[in-house]
C-alpha cells in the first residue's frame, strides 16, 4: 500500500510545513491524478509525474498486464526482433510508487470525478489524463471485419492482433508470391509505419524469397518521408516493390478475405499470398464512450492544456487526439504526457500552466543499417498547434550527400533508431 | 519569531522559482526520449550528462543550428528551442560549475 504510506507522510508532514519549504510547496499542489491507458502517453505520464511531482498520487488503470510497442513490430515482421524485445510489464512504474490497476473501464463520471472498473471499483480522482490510443473501424473497408482481420491481418494495434500473425503468414508465403498492403488516408497512427513495413517486408522477401513481390494500395497521394523511403526502394529492393497512390486507383474500398482479394475504387481486383490491411482508425471506445470525440471519430483538445474541448477536467494525449501537424507517434504521446502532467500540478497549486513545447522523433528503418527520420518542434498556435519556425523535417536525400557521408548519415540513424527506442522504453518502462 | 517570518517568506517566494523549475523538466522530456532519462545516452547516441560547461553546451547547440558541426537530427531539433530554452538545458546538463 504505497499510497497510504504517502498519505501518513504527506499528513506528517503538514505541522512541519514551515520548517520544509520544499514539501510545503509539495503539499501545495497534492492532488489524486488517473491515468487511463498504459502505452506510450500514459506510462510516460505516470513516470513522469512520479519524478517530478512527488505530491501527486498516481493511478495508472491499465486492462493489459503487459505493453507491446507499435514501434519495432515492424522489425519482428522483418524477422529481425522477436516479440520479448518489443513487449514490457508495468512492475518497474509501480516500484517508482505508481497504482497500476490491471481492470477494463467501464465507464468515465466526469461529473462525480470518478471512474468505474469492470470489477465495480470506483475509482475517484482530482485530475483525469486520458491516453486511450485508437480503435479500427471494422467495415470502413467492406468486408473488413474482426473475422477478416485473421485472414489479412492488420498487424497495427498490439493489443488487437500481434504482429507475430502476419509474420507467420509472412513466412509461410511461397517464393514468388505476393504481398498486398492496404494502406488509409489520413489522419491515422504512426503516418511512416506503412512504408517503413513496405521495407521491411523487401528487406525479407529481398533475403528470403527473392522472386516475390510487394503491391502496396494507397488511398492517398503522398506519405510521411516519401522522396526518402522511394529513393531507398530503387536503391535496395529494385523490382520488388509497387506503390500506388489514390490518383492511379490505389484506394481499396472492398476486400473479400475468403477469395484474399481487394478491389481498388474503379473495380480492379487483386489476389495475394498475404494480405496486410491497415484499415482507418478513430479514437479507441473508451474515449468516444466518455463523449471526448467529436464527428470526425477524434478528440478536439485545447492546444496550451491539452484539455478536452468536450469534456472538462480531462486532459486527452496521444493518438486518440486532434493534434495536426503533430503526427500520431509514440514520441507524441509521451511529450503530451509530460506536458499535461506539468499543467495538472500547476493547476493543483493554483498556479497557471507552463509554456507548452512538444516534440517528435521518429525513425524509421528502411534497411539493414539505413535509418530515416522527421523531427519536429511544435508549440500552441492561436488555433491548434504549429511547428517552431525553421526547426524540424526530414534527413537529407541522397542527392544532397556525398556518397560517404551519405553512408554515414543512414547508418547513424538506424544506430540512433536503436537507441531511441532502447531509450523511450525505458523511461516508460525501466 | 523572527525565524518563522524568514520561512514564511521563503515559502511564499516560492512559486517564481517553482515555474522555471516546471520548464525545466518539460524541457529535457524532449532530450529524454533518445538520450535517456539523465542524458547517459547509448547505442552511439551520445551521453549529454555533465560532458560540457555550460559555455560549451551553448556553443554546441548553436553550432548545431548554424549547420556549423555534421549532425543527423539535432541541427533540426536545436533550431525549434528560443536561447532562453538552451539556457535552461544548458544549466540541467552541464557540469557542475
């Protein structure tokens, strides 16, 4: 029972209050905070509020007993990481003092300020973060369904479907086959994981079974890092892979897992050994329940707080949220985190809320030893959010590099990739 | 009594100092996520952890957004933080001095 060995601690502590500035000041700004949703947003969120703000009780409420990232899936589908390295348990975050509650919610009370578990617990709080990720809408795509999703997996909500499904189709896929990837228009998660997945697909097929192919279907015209992910295609998966945008009949509006074929917008239909279908996404249900959705499916937010324009008192991260040009990521979401956690204590000490910077950072591999990334600055602008003027973007293309630096630039980055992730997870998790 | 007045007042002062002090860790979140949660660094990402003074740090970080020292992501990065901000980082990761 940590919190009540905080709560006597925090009662001690008061009639020594003007002896100890320190925790007087603590004791200022206590308050209860719940954390609804355990991925990238809220575990970043409970550890940070338990470094920086010692007088916040944190309740992180969780249904699953462990995390499976997004991020490096992709190389799981290459083979390259099994699903031990990607996956993580919330022990560490409760040794730090986090109530981590394994327990579906039911339903969120904004009103009364509490949340109710599937167990009937209610559980009661100061401040609400909620980082409730995304659902698929099963049937944008006819025929695309939770059943269908068996037989073409989508292999992008862990916590639905492990990547580990596609793999095996993947694998079990004869030389000479062919890979068909459906890929949404946006807004949806992680806007380079396609065509990082693209590569790492060549990547095995280039290794493994060299006579396939790889069709991609797009129902857009342009993707995040393109000109970089195309050059790296030509230059390491030559005759192996085919994108198709939205102008050249790349939108798929049908599938029939049965037959496993797709049928584009002007009725061309395609059969493959493997069919990947990433479908479009909104807001995960408890977010939509919790009425924090608006008609687009996501969660409108004030840019300066991260509030909820649609609910009071609940601060939304992540995915789930309206944040353009902050794309949806995992680097997103722990620094919505840290910054919604900053305004909950200023707020409980009745201070206003600090100046808001977020961040990305985001590779992708696209080769053994070839990383790309995007960075971005973003601050509140009078409307949503804005990227720092100046700062950001992509890594240089080829053309702007000597073959050298070229080399050494691409190998970094996917060093560097390693790294990022060794490190994010981490925080969250370590 | 005189004693508790002083404390008194230090208590009070307390929340301009406490603002900046809330900037600070926001700022370093954006360092956190590759560099790790004290700035050790790994998997060749370099270690920001007490490395430089604080001069230094500034110099660097400047350098980094002049294009002035090869870089694969921080030239973009250090180019989206006000020199105020690098101030801040600079005194968080620097030496002690």
């Amino acid at each position: 029972m940590a919190l009540s060995r905080r709560a006597f601690f925090a009662a001690a502590a008061m009639p020594a209050a003007l002896a100890a500035p320190r925790l007087a000041h603590a004791q200022a700004g206590a308050g209860r905070v719940v954390i609804i949703g355990g991925g990238f947003g809220g575990a970043s969120a409970a550890r940070f509020a338990r470094d920086n703000f010692p007088a916040l009780d944190v309740t992180l409420i969780e249904r699953s007993r462990t995390f499976t990232t997004c991020p490096y899936g992709n190389l799981v589908l290459a083979g390259r990481r099994d699903m031990n390295s990607i996956t993580f348990g919330y022990e560490k975050l409760a040794a730090r003092g986090v109530r981590v509650v394994h327990q579906s919610v039911v339903a969120v009370d904004a009103a009364a300020k509490q949340v109710r578990l599937a167990d009937g617990a209610q559980v009661p709080y100061d401040r609400l973060i909620m980082s409730p990720g995304i659902d698929l809408r099963w049937g944008a795509i006819e025929g695309y369904d939770e059943a269908a999703s068996e037989r073409m997996p989508h292999g992008w909500v862990p916590s639905l479907q492990p990547i580990s499904l596609l793999r095996r189709q993947l694998e079990a896929m004869p030389d000479g086959g062919r890979f068909v990837m459906v890929i949404p228009d946006n807004p949806f998660r992680c806007p380079p994981g396609p065509y990082e997945r693209i590569s790492m697909v060549a990547e095995y097929l280039k290794r493994a079974k060299p006579r396939s192919k790889l069709i991609a279907l797009d129902a857009k015209n342009g993707f995040s890092k393109q000109p970089l992910f195309q050059d790296a295609w030509e230059e390491l998966y030559p005759g192996i892979i085919q994108w198709r945008g939205a102008s050249n009949d790349g939108r798929v509006t049908r599938v029939n897992a049965a037959a496993m074929e797709v049928e584009t917008e002007f009725g061309e239909k395609l059969k493959g050994d493997v069919v990947n279908v990433i479908p479009p996404q909104m807001a995960a249900k408890i977010a939509r329940d919790a009425g924090l959705a608006n008609q687009s499916g996501w969660c409108p937010i004030k840019p300066a707080t991260l509030e909820s324009t649609q609910v009071e008192g609940i601060h939304v991260l992540g995915d789930a949220t309206i944040a353009a040009p902050m794309p949806k990521s995992g680097f997103v979401a722990s620094s919505h985190a840290k910054h919604a956690v900053a305004c909950i204590a200023a707020s409980l000490a009745g201070r206003a809320p600090p100046a808001a910077t977020f961040f990305n950072t985001c590779y992708s591999h696209v080769g053994a030893d070839y990383g790309i990334s995007i960075v971005g600055v973003f601050r509140p602008g009078p409307t949503g959010f804005a990227e720092v003027e100046g700062s950001g973007g992509v890594s240089p293309r080829n053309a702007a590099l000597t073959a050298e630096r070229r080399k050494e630039q691409r190998q970094l980055e996917a060093l560097y990739a390693d790294g990022w992730y060794d490190s994010i997870t981490d925080e969250m998790f370590g | 009594m005189k004693l508790k007045i002083v404390l008194c007042f230090l208590v009070l002062s307390a929340p301009p100092v406490f603002a900046q002090a809330t900037d600070t860790p926001l700022l370093i979140g954006g360092c956190q996520g590759c560099h790790g949660v004290s700035g050790q660094g790994g998997q060749g990402i370099p270690s920001i952890k007490a490395n430089h003074s604080r001069d230094e740090f500034m110099a660097l970080m400047r350098s980094f957004s002049a294009n002035e020292r090869p870089a694969t992501i921080m030239g973009r990065i250090s180019r989206g933080y006000s020199p105020e901000q690098t101030a801040l980082l600079a005194a968080h990761y620097a030496r002690p001095q």
